[in-house]
C-alpha cells in the first residue's frame, strides 16, 4: 500500500466515523430526556462540523474551508452559553416561586 | 513520510470523534454525557486540524489551523462550564 493510497482511505475511514459520530449526536438531541442533555448535543454537533470542515478542506485540496472552522470555533459557544443561562434564568426563577424543582419535569 | 502521519492523524481524529459520539448515547447522565463530548469531541477536532495542516504544509494554513485549535480549546471549557454549572444546580449538587 502506497502512502497516497493510505492517506486517501483513512480519509474517507475519518469521514465516516465523523459522520457516525454525528448521527448519534443527534440521536441523543432527539431522545435527550432533559434540556441540558440537548444543548450538550447541540454543542457536540458544532465541534463536530468544525472536524468535517477540516476533512472537506483537506478531500478539495481547498484550504477556504479552514476559514468557516475558525469562525465555527468562535461562534458556536455562544449558542450553549445562551441556552445555558436561560435554563439557569428559569431555574432560578422557580426556585423564587418555591416550586419543588426535583420534580421531574422537561427541562 | 507525511502522508502516513496525516493518515494516522485522521484515524485517531475519526476515533476520538466517535468515542465521543458513542459516549453522548450511552452515558447514564448529564455530567457524564458532557464529559464525553468535551473531552473527546475536541481532542477529536483538534487531531483533525492538525491532520489539515500536515496535509497543506503551508504557513499561511498551518497558521489558520493553529488559531482553529485555540479557539477550541479557550470556548469549549467556557460552553462546558455554563451549561455543566445549569446541569449540577438543577441536580441540587450545591
């Protein structure tokens, strides 16, 4: 097996398992009982497509796409950390009212 | 001799990013889910930057990649720190 060849099929071998990776990613948003469990999918999912992003890059020999993985890597915190302290925001706010927040509800 | 580097470098990127998928599925709880995905959905990321730059060989990407990583790794502990913090308050575990 030449080195080329060797690099091209793990290659295609790294874009599967990130493609797998993905998925169940999105089957943990999809089922995740709690809040807190989609937003922890959520985020994996944009660390995720900043991999893709790099394995494209490399696959078109087209280095623009390191472009969207910086921009990526910067941006996609911030939807978390909004998610996050709105579930807080409402947490709190129960907690003032002197509801059980035990309870095991969707949130 | 760069290509197999790269090569191995995307394996073990792939690896680490499906470790970190497998993880989010079956994991019991919160704590433990975000655990998998911090931990090792950015080593995963980042392994695979670096296999991009290996791959181009420029400065000009090998710096673009290298600003990649860091961005990775000073937002992903603040996103995991804010919605770990929401997690443990929620579970009375302070």
């Amino acid at each position: 097996m030449t080195p080329e060849l060797f690099m091209e099929w793990s290659l295609d071998a790294a874009f599967v398992m990130v493609m797998v990776a993905i998925a169940l990613a999105f089957v943990r948003l999809a089922l995740g009982p709690t809040l807190h469990d989609r937003v922890v999918a959520l985020d994996m999912m944009t660390v995720l497509i900043v991999a893709f992003c790099a394995l494209y890059a490399i696959r078109n020999d087209d280095s623009a796409f390191l472009d969207i993985v910086i921009v990526l890597a910067l941006v996609g915190f911030l939807a978390t950390v909004a998610l996050a302290r709105f579930a807080e925001r409402r947490l709190m706010m129960r907690e003032e009212r002197g509801e059980d927040i035990k309870e095991d509800r969707d949130d | 001799m760069i290509e197999v580097l790269t090569g191995i470098t995307l394996l073990l990127g792939g690896f680490f990013a499906l470790v970190a998928g497998w993880g989010i599925v079956k994991l019991p709880d919160v704590l433990t889910r975000m655990h998998a995905s911090t931990k090792a959905g950015t080593l995963g990321s980042m392994l695979t930057l670096t296999a991009a730059a290996l791959a181009f060989g420029e400065m000009s990407v090998v710096m673009r990649c290298l600003i990649g990583v860091i961005f990775l790794l000073l937002t992903a502990p603040i996103a995991a720190h804010m919605i770990g913090r929401a997690a443990a308050r929620k579970q009375n575990y302070f």
